[in-house]
C-alpha cells in the first residue's frame, strides 16, 4: 500500500498518558511510509494537532471527559476536537480518545456501572465493509475503562462486549472511536502494569491473571489490529 499525495505523510498522535502510545500502529506506520509526531495533552498547544489535515489520534488515559474543573485543558481539547470532527477530518479514537469523540458529537460520557479491565473478544455488528472485522474469530482486545458513552447522533454501532454495548462507532468514513485497545503490544504491556497499579489494586483485578492473558492474546491482537489500521487508512483515501 503506498500513501497518496492528497494527505500529509504524518500521523499525529495525541498523548494523555506516557506509556499510552501507538504501540504497535506505530510500527505499522512505519512500515507504511509515514512519520508519527506526538503531542501530550496538558503540556503542548494542540491546535496544530487537531487542525492537521492526515490523520491524527487520541490516545487513553484514566482522567474523564467530565472532569475539566480538575484537568482545564480539556475544555480547549474538547473544543479543537468539535471543530475538527465539524469538518470530518480523519480522526481515530482509542478509550478516552473515544469518549472525547462521543463527547464532542453531543454523547453523553459518564461514569460505567463497573471497571471493565482485562482480555475479551467483541461482538462486532453484520456491516458490509466493516473496519473490525479483523477482530473476528474470537480475537481478545485489551479492555481497560470505567466510564461510558451512549451512541451519539448519526454514528454507527460497530462493535459491543458482555458488559458494555457501545464499544465502536463510526461517523462516515474519517471518523472512528473505539473503547476498547487494539494498539497493545505484548513487550510494552508491563508498563500498564506498572502505571496502573493503584487503580488495578483499588478494583481488585490480579495482576499475574493480566499478564498471563498479554502472553495469550497480544501478539494475535498485534496481527489483528495492522489489518484493522491498514482498512482504516484506505477508507480516509491514504492508499490502496
């Protein structure tokens, strides 16, 4: 697949988190033709980042769309987000990214009635066409949220687990939100570990169980989700 002249070689990648990142996208990136440019959320000026005409994506972190008195920079990353999905450039959202793409189209996000943490497969809705279906065949994706959003206005359900139901949407062709992560990889996955250990304690996940799932479902994760970057790419007319 090579990339066309009519977008920017660039993926723009926006951080709320460190260990957070592209993971393994970012090699499918490279091994596209395309450069990646991070930007971290409450320290870098985002306008750049969300005025960009390729593709650009929002990452996860543990903070909420609702808790802009806490964390004031969302209020101006909300408001580049609504301008950027007004004029439908190709914008991918993962977890918290997910939920500020909701947020900004006028869902509601909001707190889930438990912490959905750990490896489970999708059940993925019958579309022609359908950006996920790599994700088919009992492919375990990485859960790690407790907050929610409902459906907003004109999106199209993709994707649902046991205990949520709207776990993907698109909105035309340039735009799609997962709740879930695809981006894991097996090797980086201690550092979420790590990271987030007080919250892993507090809703009393076991750690060894996570870690012994990574080693079981990363690296089918990891083929699964260049199929589902490399659909998405040529539905934004990077390539074919």
């Amino acid at each position: 697949m090579n990339t066309t002249n009519a977008f920017p070689k660039t993926i723009y990648a926006i951080q709320h988190l460190a260990f957070e990142d592209l993971g393994s996208l970012e090699d499918v990136f490279y091994q596209l033709g395309f450069r990646v440019r991070y930007f971290e959320a409450g320290v870098d000026d985002l306008t750049a980042a969300f005025a960009h005409d390729g593709l650009t994506i929002i990452l996860g972190g543990p903070i909420g769309v609702y808790e802009t008195e806490d964390y004031p920079f969302l209020k101006d990353e909300i408001a580049l987000l609504k301008q950027r999905l007004a004029a439908d450039k190709p914008t991918l959202g993962i977890c918290l990214g997910a939920q500020l793409i909701a947020h900004a189209l006028g869902a509601k996000v909001y707190a889930g009635h438990q912490k959905e943490i750990g490896w489970g497969p999708l059940s993925l809705s019958l579309r022609p066409n359908q950006v996920l279906s790599a994700l088919l065949n009992n492919i375990h994706v990485l859960h790690w949220h407790g907050d929610t959003f409902d459906l907003p206005e004109n999106a199209v359900l993709l994707a649902s687990s046991e205990i949520y139901t709207n776990q993907a949407f698109e909105v035309g062709n340039n735009i799609l939100a997962l709740q879930f992560h695809i981006e894991t990889t097996e090797e980086n996955f201690e550092k979420w570990l790590i990271g987030h250990t007080c919250e892993l304690r507090h809703a009393n996940i076991s750690i060894p169980k996570l870690r012994e799932e990574n080693q079981q479902y990363a690296q089918n994760l990891e083929h699964a989700a260049f199929d589902v970057i490399q659909k998405f790419l040529k539905r934004i007319g990077y390539g074919g």
